[in-house]
C-alpha cells in the first residue's frame, strides 16, 4: 500500500509540474502597431507635451496626414525629422495630443504616436 502511495507521487507530482510549466506563456508580446510612410511638409514643436507634430504629405490610403513623435519613439537614421521634403517611413500606434504654449498650454492636435520611424537623406 504504501509503495503505491510513493510511486503515485513520484509519477503524479512531476506530471502535474510539467504541465504547469508548459502551460505559462513564455513571453508577451504586442503587436508593432500600423505602417505608414510619406513626405515631411511641416513639423511644429509641442512645447508642453514634449513632442513634435509631424505634418506629412501620406503615401497609400492608411497612412495618417499628421503624426506625433516623442519621448518614447525610435528613430532610425538619417534622422532627418526637421527637414521638410525628407520621407518617414515607420509604424505609428494609439493617439496622444500635441499641446504647445500660449499663455496657458492648449492642445492644437490629436495625431497617432509614431512606435518607430527612419528617414530619407
């Protein structure tokens, strides 16, 4: 009796921890956000925001017209984020606002935050 007490645990124990283990999610992952590309025509500072507006002439039907880059984006060369006339080219994800300075901060725009972005020479 007592052997097949022991045994059931050594056999029931390990199967219960294999399977446990295997059932946790190795590692979390989002998705990279959306795609978009297109030429530079303007790019206002967001003062109080800590961002910049990025106004861009969009390339295809799904890239927005405006973008934020901020504290948090990548960005790969050139780095010509300043230069009208230069192309981005990157993936973008949920919307913040672009807030500037002008007695008080007041939002002037709510554009997609860009996840990460390189640009042309």
């Amino acid at each position: 009796m007592w052997r097949n007490f022991f045994i059931n645990k050594i056999i029931i124990i390990p199967l219960v921890l294999v399977i446990f283990a295997l059932s946790i999610p190795f590692k979390a992952e989002a998705g990279p956000g959306l795609p978009f590309g297109g030429q530079i025509l303007s790019v206002i500072p967001c003062l109080c925001s800590a961002n910049l507006l990025i106004t861009m002439r969009p390339i295809g039907p799904l890239s927005p017209p405006q973008v934020i880059f901020g504290p948090s984006s990548i960005l790969f060369p050139f780095y010509q984020l300043w230069r009208p006339g230069a192309y981005l080219l990157g993936n973008y994800g949920p919307p913040v606002p672009c807030v500037v300075f002008a007695i008080i901060c007041v939002p002037i725009s709510v554009a997609p935050l860009i996840l990460m972005t390189g640009t042309s020479m």
